[in-house]
C-alpha cells in the first residue's frame, strides 16, 4: 500500500527537545515499514503551527499525493 507521511517542525528548540523533522521521520518510517507500507515523506522545516496547514507547501504536496493515492484503491 502507498501512504504519504507528513512532517513539521517550527523552530530549532522544538528540535532539540525531540520533535524534529528527523525524528518525526523515523516514527512514520518504523510504522510504514512495520506494515509494509510504501512511503512517501514529505515535511515543512521553519513553518509555524499558526501557518494554516494550506498555506504549507510540503503539505499541500502531501495532500495532493494522498488524493492522487487514495483514488487508485
């Protein structure tokens, strides 16, 4: 199955206390693979939460592979 994984991080401090693109990365990934998924990853880096999510770029590419994904079940 393909799946598409989003991630976003605001700041460097969110970072360091452990929400980083990288690691938001890893959990998506571990699950993907766990459940033989094919992933696409795609994240936002420097974009604040108070960014409407369709104002994001990453995510609105990730919400166009999604459409694109779904319609082919």
């Amino acid at each position: 199955m393909k799946v598409v994984g989003y991630g976003r991080c605001s700041t460097a401090e969110q970072a360091a206390k452990g929400v980083s693109i990288e690691v938001q990365r890893r959990a998506v990934e571990r699950v993907a693979e766990g459940n033989g998924w094919d992933l696409t990853w795609l994240a936002d880096e420097g974009v604040s939460g108070g960014v409407p999510p369709e104002s994001r770029r990453r995510f609105k590419a990730a919400r166009h592979c999604w459409r694109l994904v779904s319609h082919r079940r």
